[in-house]
C-alpha cells in the first residue's frame, strides 16, 4: 500500500479523535519512500540552475543509489516473496506487491532519467564539450583509439563464448559487460553468428576517454565505444566479419550468508559471508534495448533470471554512476563555486586542544567546519603524555585513514587504544577486516562490538591522568571523505555525567550481558526509544498546559511505526511538528485534515544531509539532542546507537539555526508528504538563498567577527 487517500486520513483522524489508539494511521511502504527520495535527486539533475557538470554526479548518484537499493533492499524483498512457509504467506504476498510496486515506479523513472541524460549531453554540446560515438569518430579520431587500445586495453579484454559456460556467477556485478554478435561467413557461403562477452575494463581505463581537442572543441568518448572500436583487434584472425556489441549490466542480491558455526571466528564469518556475495543471485538486468533477442535470452538464461526478477531495457550505455567521475575538462565554471571548510579559529590554537574543551563544549559543523580539528584532538591525545587512553568506535574509515594513524600511534606511545569496529557495515566489511588487522598488529585492543546488535554509534572517549576526561559525540563517521562531503555535526564536551556515560557505553559494548544504566545519553537498543517518545508525550502536555510546544526534527530516515504514530497523535493535539528527512521517510502528511501541523521537508543539495539533530520545545527551555540514530527500527531497536544532550548555550542555538535553516530552504527543499510528487518546499519566513549556502555564510562571518 502506497498511502492513504484524504479520505482514509479522516477516518485515522476520527478514530484517534474517539480515543481508539489502534486506528489505522497511515504509513507509506519504506521502500516506496526510498524511490521518491531518489527522485528528489534526480530532480537535482533536471534543474537548469545546477551547474551542467553537477548536474552529471547527481545523474551518478541516482545510478549508484538506485543499484544499491536493488542490491539490499529489493534483494530482501525477494527472499521474503520467495518464502513458501505457509505461515508467512501475508509477508511473501505483500513483499511479491511491493516488488511489483519498484518496478512499475523504476520503469516510469527510468525514461525520464534517459531523458535528462540526454539533456545533459545536449547542454555539454552548447559549451562545446562532444561526447561523441564510435560511428562518429573521424581519422585521427581513430588513429588515436588504436593507440589507446595498444596501450592501455590489450590484454584486459577477454571475450567469454556464451557457449562455453553454464551460469554467468564468476562475474562481478560491480562491473559492466559488452555481449557482442560477431558474424562470419561458412563454408558454402551463409552468415553466422557467435556470441560471446566481456567485461569493460573501467577499473584500469576510466569510463570516459578525452580524445584530443578539435578546433577549440573538447572531445570524450565512452570506453563502451573506444572498444566498439577495437573489435576487430580482440577478435583478432577468427575469421569474423562484422560485431554488434551491446552493454548489459546485472545486479546480485547482496545480503551476505553469514555462517553460524561457532567454531568460527566473526571475522572469519565476515570473511566467508563477503565471498557469498560475490555469488549472490541475480535480481535486476538492464540492457541495451536494441540488443537482438536471441543474445538477451542467452544474458538471462545464463543468470537464471526469474519472473519475480526485473528486467529493463536501458539506452546504450549502462551504469551511469560513472557519471559522478566525469571529466571537468577544466571547466571550473561548470562547478559549484568552491566553498573551503573553515579551520575554526577558536581551535586553532597554541595551546592544548583537550584543554580548550575542558574549559567550555566545542562543536565542529563538517564539512563547513574543517575535519582537521577533530584530527587534532586525536594526534594531541596520542603524544600528550598525560593521556592514559583512548576509545573510539569505528563504522566508516577512509582509505588512507588519518584516525587510524593517531590511534596507531597512540599505541605505540603506550597509551591503552580500545577500538570497536563494526565488521557488518554494509559494502565496508573487507576494508574494515583490513584496518581490524593493522590495528591488533599495533598493539591496539579491537573489540567487534555486540553479536547480534551493529555499533553504529560514533563516540570517543580520552581518558587523562590529571584534568578532565574528554568525550567526543558525533552524528556521522570519523571519516576524512565524509567530512568533505556529508553534514555532520561533532560535539566535543568534558562534561562528567556524559563523559561517564560514554565510559559506561564501553564497558556495555565489552561487557552486554552487565546491565547499564544511562543517566545523559539516549542509547539504543536500551532506552533509546521510549525516552524518544517521553520527550514527544511531554511535547502534547504542555501544549495542554497552554505551553510552549514543538518539535523539530533533522533526520535521514523516518520509519518506525511507534514513533511515527507518536508524532501524528502529537500532530493531532495542536502540535507543531516539523521534520527535515533526507530520505526513507513513512509518514503521510498528503491530505491531513486543516489545522494538523504536521509539515516534513527533503533537502538534496551539493552536501549530503546526514547529522541527526532532535529539538524539543520544552515549555521553552528548548531540549537540544544530536547523534548517530535514525527513528527506524533497525537504529532504535537492533544497533547499538548513541544521542547526546546539547547543554552548552551557543551550541544549542546553532544545532537550531541548522534545523531552522533547513525549514526555510525554499530553493532545496521538496515537499515529502507520501504522495511522491515532491514540489517545492514553501514557508512563511524563506531565506534568500538555499540552507548550505547560507549557514556557510553565517559560519564565515562568524569567524571574522571571531578574528576581529
């Protein structure tokens, strides 16, 4: 069921005005809210206002997202509409409609996402940049790709005959094939055909090949075509006398089989599991739709697609998440104006860094905020000789991870290093097997967190000799890449109640089956939500009492039906609430009866919104939150999630300003009401600009004032 009509709203509206707490309230399916979120960047795609070049990475990031989404979650619904156990056949029933739902959704998506490719290309063409194909290439054009082809492709394309394998599970879904129809004739003078495949060597090549300039004009080309090209070298002395070569792209199921033998290790178990992965079934093709029949019933055929699988037919090139490394040809102004992180001046000092925050609570705002200040506290706390320890949890680490250094080193300078890193984050696993590694050959303890609960929580304590213990909060990963490109906010406090509970949180971590007590912090799976929904309760009696009331609400997800049905019955009372959801987001707000204040906004800009920021009114003490949860279920009840308190006066005036700037945010935002129309955002007080740009404003001229 996609949402309630106006009518269905009302009869929720009647019942839970009649006191009947089971009404059926509504609730829009989370993987339908996921397909109009990724919409809303695609959308982004569409606007004549974005830069042309931007306007690319965000066609990349729909093709990137929407592959994951198929992978995981497409994937679960399938396993879940393939059950044949009798007693669950309500929940193979509705997961088979909702599978059937994505499709019809994707297949009136995918037309218009050909379309503003084709519009992109059509505008690259006005300044000048050709993407051009290989039926399009002139002489030197062509002397060039031959070149190309010697020096950098021969010998990484290896065609496959169809006819000499059974199944396509060598193959890595990560990658883009060419399935190619070479013709030759036979012996009494009739043409035939052969058909074989290969994957694109985009790893070693890039997708997009700059060609040498032309008359002032710049020249790229897929390398789909740079091989169209060079076919006749691959197949080189067979005899063949003409190819046809067709991109096709296939997605696994990507949930991993994690063994339960206790004689294995987790680790081990991880491992094992990412090697099912690789193997996992076929769910999702996307082909060229001029492929010859035969040669597609031979794709499927060889992946075992079935009737609950999708199959779509795609334009000539696959797989445009690519699109988010194309070529910038030097085109700077094609690009968003640049906007440096601000190394704070409050902390760019030269004294002790942990002593600034044990005098006061610091906050970083990244990637407005430079990252490099939240290094520091780590490389200080690895040298400083009266740091005794340090904890941190790990989900996220960049490639080359700075954080990882420092805790390294911190080793090293024989300070006790507790790292929990989370093995099951999902498509990190191998990477984080990796760093789990180097950091016990350091002499670092690493602990995998809780069986059963992912440590999704993002948290550090150091622990010191002399002066106050320091506890650092943050909303996303302790991640160098994130924090160029994902809003997140990073509270830095000494205060004794939350620096205890954060000790308190490691030894639960090491220790489940000691019951904790959290005095500060909200934490999950433990109280996290019922001290959610008190906090919303209070909300409805105050405004009873005739007190302040409302709530506001930054978020990425919005799905768990108890704190959903909370916040209408909040709604319902003459509470205004308010909501900034980035993406899966369950709530109907489309066709609400008049005077139910129940507003939700989706802003897709060139950050990604990802800090979580909970405000309360609170009879107007105004009750400020920030950390790493989402209200779904798998963050309130099956992960190991941390929300801290924000005290500090300042700070909590700015963790409002960045959920009121969002609110505001009439050139971003998009309506998110169920219906998946996402229109224009509209308020009563707009800014002049869009939420990002002007908190950057505001942190920069805070900065002058600060220097002044």
């Amino acid at each position: 069921m996609t949402f309630f009509t106006g009518i269905r709203i009302n009869q929720f509206y009647m019942a839970k005005k009649n006191g009947n707490r089971n009404g059926n309230y509504p609730l829009l399916e989370r993987d339908v809210s996921w397909m109009y979120f990724n919409r809303r960047v695609l959308q982004e795609a569409c606007r004549k206002t974005v830069p042309l070049l931007e306007r690319l990475t965000f066609l990349g990031i729909y093709s990137n997202n929407l592959d994951e989404f198929f992978r995981v979650r497409v994937a679960s619904q399938n396993r879940v509409a393939g059950l044949k156990d009798r007693s669950l056949c309500a929940e193979s029933s509705h997961a088979k409609a909702v599978v059937k739902q994505i499709g019809r959704i994707n297949a009136r998506y995918i037309k218009d996402y050909e379309s503003a490719v084709n519009s992109v290309y059509e505008d690259l063409e006005k300044e000048n940049i050709h993407l051009i194909s290989d039926s399009e290439v002139d002489g030197e054009q062509l002397k060039f790709i031959h070149s190309f082809y010697r020096e950098k492709i021969e010998g990484l394309v290896m065609p496959v005959w169809f006819s000499s394998v059974s199944h396509l599970d060598y193959e890595s879904d990560a990658s883009i094939y060419m399935a190619v129809k070479a013709n030759r004739m036979n012996s009494v003078g009739n043409e035939v055909s052969e058909y074989a495949y290969f994957e694109l060597p985009v790893q070693a090549c890039g997708r997009f090949i700059r060609l040498p300039d032309k008359d002032g004009g710049i020249y790229i080309m897929y390398l789909d075509d740079i091989v169209r090209c060079s076919l006749t070298k691959i197949f080189h002395g067979l005899g063949f006398s003409s190819f046809e070569a067709f991109a096709f792209k296939f997605t696994r199921d990507a949930e991993m089989e994690i063994d339960d033998d206790r004689r294995s290790g987790l680790m081990q178990k991880i491992s094992k599991g990412l090697k099912s992965r690789k193997k996992g079934e076929p769910l999702r093709v996307v082909y060229d739709a001029d492929m010859p029949g035969e040669l597609l019933r031979k794709i499927l055929n060889k992946l075992d697609i079935d009737k609950n699988d999708t199959v779509l037919e795609g334009g000539r090139y696959q797989n445009h998440k690519d699109l988010m490394k194309f070529p910038d040809c030097g085109r700077t102004d094609l690009r968003f104006a640049p906007m440096p992180s601000i190394v704070r001046a409050s902390l760019d000092v030269d004294g002790s860094i942990l002593n600034l925050i044990a005098e006061r609570d610091r906050f970083l705002h990244v990637p407005y905020h430079s990252f490099s200040s939240f290094l520091r506290v780590l490389q200080e706390a690895a040298i400083d000789k009266n740091v005794k320890a340090v904890k941190i949890t790990l989900y996220r680490l960049a490639r080359d991870s700075r954080v990882v250094k420092a805790l390294i080193a911190a080793a090293r300078n024989g300070k006790k290093v507790t790292v929990v890193i989370e093995l099951l984050a999902r498509f990190d696993e191998e990477s984080n097997i990796e760093w789990s590694q180097k950091l016990q050959e350091a002499g670092v303890k690493v602990l995998f967190g809780v069986e059963g609960l992912k440590v999704h929580s993002k948290v550090v304590l150091i622990e010191r000799k002399r002066g106050a213990d320091i506890a650092c909060i943050s909303t996303g990963n302790f991640h160098e890449g994130n924090a160029r490109s994902y809003t997140d906010c990073i509270l830095m406090t000494a205060s004794k109640d939350i620096v205890k509970d954060v000790s308190s949180l490691f030894d639960f971590i090491e220790k489940p089956y000691i019951p904790a007590k959290f005095r500060e912090l909200l934490v999950s799976p433990n109280e996290m939500k019922r001290r959610f929904l008190s906090l919303i309760n209070a909300e409805i009696r105050n405004h009873a009492a005739g007190k302040v009331s409302y709530i506001k609400v930054k978020v990425n997800h919005v799905t768990d039906p108890e704190i959903i049905e909370r916040l209408y019955d909040a709604a319902l009372a003459g509470v205004r609430v308010e909501l900034l959801v980035r993406g899966n987001c369950s709530i109907v707000t489309d066709g609400l009866p008049s005077g139910m204040n129940l507003k939700v906004c989706g802003i897709i800009d060139r950050f990604l919104e990802h800090s979580r920021i909970f405000v309360f009114a609170a009879g107007g003490r105004n009750d400020v939150f920030i950390g790493s949860a989402d209200w779904m279920p798998r963050n309130l009840d099956n992960r190991v999630e941390v929300v801290t308190p924000v005290y500090d006066p300042e700070i909590k005036d700015e963790m409002i300003r960045i959920v009121d700037s969002g609110l505001r945010d009439v050139r971003q935002g998009r309506l998110v009401d169920g219906s998946g129309r996402n229109q224009s955002w509209t308020c009563g007080n707009p800014l002049d600009t869009g939420s990002q740009e002007a908190l950057y404003r505001h942190y920069c001229e805070k900065e002058e004032r600060q220097v002044e």
